[in-house]
C-alpha cells in the first residue's frame, strides 16, 4: 500500500462518524427528498378522502347487519371480510387526516401503506372468494377459485415488488450517506469539501421512492 492510499484508508477510518453538521445536512437532504408539502387544495382533498374511507367503512358495517337479517348462515364470512376491510378503511383514512393536519406527506411511507393496504385488501378477497366457494352455485365454483387464485398471486407479486422497490430505496440511501462522508474527507490540495455540495445520489432515490 502506497502513502496515498494509507492515507485515503486512514481519513475514511476518521469519517466513520460523520460530524453532527454532515449528519444533520445528510438528514435535511433526506427529508427534502421524501417529505411532500400539501397544498391548502391537496389538504383538503386529503379530508375529502378520509370522510370518503370512513363512508366506505360504514358501509362495510351496514353490510354485515344486512346479511345477518338476510342469510344468517353465512355472516361469519361477510362479517370477516367486511370488519377487516373496514379496519383497514379506517387506518387509511387516519393516515389522510394526519397528512391534513400536519402538511406533510412522507412520499415513502405512504408507498409502504398504499401497497400494504392494498395488497391485504385484494388477497384478503382471493381468500374469500375461495373460502365461500360453496355457498355459490355450481356453475360458478369453478371460475370463483380461478379468480381467488389469481387475486392471491397478484397480491403476493404486489408484495414482492414493493419489497424489491424499498430495498433499492435504502441502498439508494446508503450510497447518498457514503457519498457525503466522502465530501467530508480533507483531500491533499486543502480542507474537505463542503457537505451541501452536489449529491449524485439524490435524483436515484427520489425516482425509487416514488
């Protein structure tokens, strides 16, 4: 190992623990990144939604009464497919009101919550399509199995591909905090670069995230 190298390994030794200003610096570019500010409009979109998915949870309440006066014998599987959907309707619509109240949207959690919301919902219905198999006509047995395995596929591949999406999203992250500890390093002509300099990584995790 030549001098110039043992001193580049001997300066990333040193930045192993980033300066609380590089951290902080690295923290705000993060958040610039992920954090969206709503739009007094966007705002109150965003509580239009909410009334909309407590409705719709409502809705999934009334549905379970309605069967149990009709067909009592099969409300257990109304009421199991209904009261989970309806929890799930009131999670999202706390997620919209908090994003109402506080302005800001985290454009990677509402990902994570969009997709797992949305893929619980769609297999939790491929699972009730085949597990009420047998209160449907003859005739119609057949293809309800097809389509819950199909919905129960589709909602893994879902799964699968928003795991992949947020792996790439913190490695993406990782590079962005190597790169700044890197700014950090005194090079041989003078001090170290300043932290708030260009970061290539920036636009990779921006466009994963989203």
């Amino acid at each position: 190992m030549n001098e110039t190298q043992k001193q580049f390994v001997d300066h990333l030794i040193a930045a192993d623990t980033p300066s609380p200003v590089a951290r902080e610096g690295y923290e705000k570019k993060v958040r610039v990144m992920l954090d969206r500010t709503l739009t007094p409009e966007q705002r109150r979109l965003h509580v239009a939604a909410a009334g909309l998915m407590l409705l719709l949870a409502l809705a999934c309440c009334f549905n379970v009464v309605a069967e149990w006066l009709i067909e009592p014998h099969t409300v257990k599987y109304v009421l199991a497919f209904n009261g989970l959907t309806a929890v799930a309707l009131v999670f999202v619509a706390s997620q919209f009101v908090r994003g109402a109240w506080t302005g800001v949207v985290n454009r990677q959690t509402v990902g994570r919550l969009a997709t797992g919301v949305g893929a619980a919902l769609v297999g939790l219905l491929g699972l009730f399509s085949i597990v009420t198999v047998r209160q449907m006509p003859e005739w119609l047995r057949d293809d309800a199995r097809i389509f819950g395995l199909l919905l129960l596929g589709f909602a893994a591949l879902a799964w699968v591909q928003h795991t992949i999406l947020q792996s790439e999203a913190r490695i993406a992250e990782k590079l962005l905090e190597i790169e700044l500890r890197l700014a950090e390093l005194p090079t041989p002509q003078g001090p170290p670069r300043h932290q708030h300099e260009t970061i290539s990584d920036s636009a990779g995790l921006r466009q994963v995230t989203e």
